[in-house]
C-alpha cells in the first residue's frame, strides 16, 4: 500500500453528474481536489439520448459526461480511474480512502456514488440495451412516440412510467408478477382508466428477442394465446439499489431503502461526510442528471464553507 | 382584455434558468404549457461568462439562455413575451394569469419570477442610469473603452463585473464596502492578478455627479487623498431582490429575505403554486444556474403528479 502524503480538501467518490458537479464547484472555490471513480460517467452515461438537461436539445448520455469531465479537468485538480475500496475516519480527523493500492488523505469527503438499476437477468436483456430496453421512461419515453411498449414492475416508478409512456406511445403493456398493483392506490386507479395501457398480471418476462432492435418478449405464461408478445420498447422499472456499501461501513446513516439521508446542504449525519446524486435521498425523489448536478453543487459549496469555518 | 379559451396545465411565469428548466420538463411530462416572461433569459443572460454550469466550460449568459430556450422550443408549447401583470386563483379553482393584454387559464402555476437588481439609493444614481450609470457589465461594457470606470460590490458579480470591463477600460476601480472580497476564491485570484482593477476596501459611494454624463464619485472617505474619484462609468453589481408582487398577491407565502418558502418538492404554501429559482429560498442557499435548473425541473414533475391526483 502505497501513502499519498498529500493531504486533499476534498475527495469525491463517484464519476457520475454529481461526482463531476461536485469537482468543477470545488475546484473553483478552490480547494485541492480529487475525483475517484472505477469508472467515468455513472448510470448517467448509459442513457442512450437526454433531452431532458438543460443545455442540450438532445445528446448521448456518454457524450455529456465526457463533457462534464472535460470541464473538469480544465482545473488544476486530480482524477483517478480507480475502484474505491474503503473510505474510513483516522484518528487525526482526516479521512484515508483507500483506491486501488493507494491510500489518500482528505478533510472532507463527497459520496457520489450512484445506484445499480436492479435488472430482470433476463437473456437478451443486455444485448438489447439501448436499443428498445431502458431504465428510465423520463429519460427515453419520447422516443417511442406512436409505438407499443412494455413496462415491467408493478410500484408507483412502474405505473407512472406506464402512464408517461402512454401519452407517447399507441399502447402500453404493464407487466407484473403479482395480481395487484402495489402502487399507491391513485396511480393505480389512473393506470387502469387509461385506455392505451393493459395490464398483464402474474406474468414474468423471461426473454427479450428482437432484430438490432426489441422486437417481442417471452412470457412465462400465455397472454392471449401466446407466450410472446410483440413490442418495440420494454421499460425494467422494478427498482435499483443505492452503492452504499462503503457508506455504511463509514458509518453513515441511510433510509429504508438504503439511500444516503443528506440535509438541504448535502450533508450526512457525519461531520465532514457529504453526498449526492441518486445514492441520495436527494433534495426531491427526482433522479434526473440536473439534480444530481444541482446536489455536487450544494455538496461542494458545503464542504467549502465547512472549510472555512 | 381578450379571454384565452384555452385552459393550460401549467403555465410558467419566468424566462431565466428555472422557468425554461420547468418548461421542458413540463413539456416532457404531455403537459399543456406555456411560459410567458416580459424577457427571456433572466439574470442568468446578463453574466457575461459561465464557466460553472456543467457542459459548459464556458459560455456567455445569453447564448447559454438562448440555448434552454431553443429546447424549449422544440416542443409543441407556447411561449409568450409578455410582463405578467397578475396571477390569481378564480372562483372554479383555475389560476387566471393576466399578461399584456390577454387572459390564460391553468390548472397549475409555476413562479419562476427571478430577482432584481438592487441599487445604491444615492444621490445623481438615477439621473445618471444610462448614462454611465449601469447595473449589467455584459450590455455596457464595451461602451467604457479607453476609460476609466467603476464597479461597486464584492460578490461573484462583481469581481466578473470588474474582469469583463478591465478587458475595455485603461482602469476598473472595485469599490467595497467590507475589507475582503465575498467572490469565489477563483473570482478574487484573477481580481488580485489582473493590473488594472484597483480595489478600494472599506469604502461605500454616496454621490454621482456629472455633465450629461457621469464624471465622478463621491466616496465616504478619502482614497488617495480624495474623497472624490474621477470615472466615467460605475457598474452597480450589490445583489438584487426576489421579485415577489405578483406571488405575495396570490397569497404565496415568503421568508424574511422576502423570497418565496418552498417544499423540497418547488410547493408552495398554495395548493397548484409551485415556485423555482433565484425568486425562492431554494433547496439551499445557492444561486446558481444548475440549482434554479433543477427546481424547475422538480416543480414540473410536481406539476404532473399533483395533476395526476
């Protein structure tokens, strides 16, 4: 194990919007930073087109956070394609984060850490990724204007998906394992009053097939005579997990459902901890690339100010 | 006054960061939406260089504005240059906006109404506005070529005030009130470099005196043996306010500062009243391009679930 003797003001975990924000802030304000990250751009890089941040009519989710980290490395500050392995509190106050097999030093800490989308590991899933499989009908609905679509998952995230899509596409197939919806009884209600959605219960998707692009997908069970069923598009909106592993063994407190709780500062419950992005609780529910770059903002200007004080 | 039949979703009173952020969501979300502003661009138009919004490394405020707009407008919405005179909630529940010399019609409202720019309250400031007198780097700037000129403050605004007219003026004075600087540690570095801003500290301008056209200053104590100083332009750069009229006439309640209280999710304190952006206390304490973006983003998505309920 190699020390870095040099002591950083700030180290931000994560290479996603909110890990990039947090850098280009706190390099402006100055302070001696450094981005790590196992890889660069975060879940943000996979979406296939965002229209959705303001800036940018439409652009590959890689493209733009190659722009953001071109940003930036236009100041003197440190980048580092490493996974993080630890993240502790020394006796000294200052944290040791521990990357590949370097060790650094820093007075504050940024978790931008991301979350996994959890994925239906189904074949086909994967190769079909981006080409009519997403993650995120806020992010992709629009460009399945006038065609038929899937949504898996039976929570609010799935009914409201199903109703956004329903508004673009002719039809909406709502596909759920269970024989009740368990979203909130209004979204509920709202999904099966809209005619374009149909919702297929006990049913599980066990393939994703298609031609370059989703053609159909297998059901583990007939729906009108057929275990395949024809469309162009198939939302997965059955959750994702928060990464808070090394959170957790920080000592950082989380919700129910895992999530870093972060104040209106984008501070954690331990001094000189912050965090944000989707590993968050966020400042809303939003998990969209303009708040994550809103919360590596805030987080960044805390630490700043923590600094000073 | 001529009746819009048409009853909007959302209509959005503002056109800087929050307001065209809240447009494109809204849009996003099959919202029938229209943003209506006097101008379009808001504070964020008059910086004169952005290097913090992420995407950009750097980039005027206008043709950053110009660039939320042009997404906006690649949706099927409206938009409408016009001042807002009113917003008010009518006897069925619906908002009533009232702008130029039409009324709309919306289920939801979204005050993304910015801030304005405060003056100095002394005398000769308002005989001299215009003429010499300015409160925008950005517009005026190249008029002071080869003079000398002024800018009062200590803020962001006011260091890149002071670096923008160091690029046309023989000599920019930084006249502020405190003993050091308030900018971002980057603003102060390059003010402190650059040989032809000249900070005065501690020091507040009382008087504007001229001949048609600004010719000097007074100061409340002596610099260089004076307690008048010789310029032909001062740039106000001391902060602005929360344009709140129209919001505290709709009954929107506000902090002490006078800006507008919101929710983590852009609500309000009324029922269908969301607010965005520099008019509001904000999800934290910034001002920034990337946060005023993601309350509107936020305040959109609130629209649509609260539409959906």
């Amino acid at each position: 194990m190699t020390e870095n003797k040099e002591l950083y003001d700030c180290i931000i975990v994560g290479g996603g919007p909110a890990g990039f924000s947090a850098g280009i802030y706190a390099a402006r304000y100055k302070l001696k930073t450094m981005v790590i990250a196992k890889s660069m751009g975060g879940t943000g890089a996979k979406a296939h087109k965002i229209e959705n941040y303001p800036g940018f009519p439409s652009i590959s989710g890689m493209d733009l956070m190659k722009k953001f980290q071109e940003q930036y490395e236009e100041y003197d500050v440190d980048l580092q394609a490493d996974e993080v392995k630890s993240v502790k509190k020394g006796d000294d106050g200052m944290f040791i984060v521990v990357a590949g097999d370097k060790e650094y030093r820093a007075r504050a800490v940024i978790l931008a850490l991301g979350k996994k989308r959890r994925k239906l590991n189904v074949p086909g899933e994967e190769e079909f990724a981006g080409k009519g499989v997403s993650y995120c009908a806020t992010c992709d609905g629009m460009f399945f204007k006038d065609k038929v679509v899937g949504v898996v998952g039976g929570s609010d995230a799935a009914a409201m998906a199903a109703l956004l899509l329903s508004a673009h596409a002719t039809k909406c197939y709502l596909i759920y394992r269970g024989d009740e919806l368990r979203a909130e009884p209004i979204w509920t209600e709202r999904v099966v009053k809209e005619p374009k959605i149909e919702i297929i219960y006990d049913t599980n998707v066990t393939e994703v097939k298609g031609e370059g692009m989703v053609k159909s997908v297998m059901l583990d069970k007939e729906y009108e005579g057929s275990q395949e069923l024809a469309l162009e598009g198939l939302f997965v909106e059955i959750g994702s997990t928060p990464s808070v592993v090394l959170a957790k063994e920080l000592g950082v407190e989380t919700d129910e459902k895992g999530r870093i709780k972060i104040n209106s500062q984008a501070a954690t419950n331990m001094p000189g901890v912050y965090a944000a992005g989707d590993v968050t609780v966020g400042i809303c529910e939003m998990e969209q690339i303009v708040t994550a770059a809103a919360e590596g903002a805030i987080a960044a200007a805390s630490v700043y100010e923590g600094l000073l004080s």
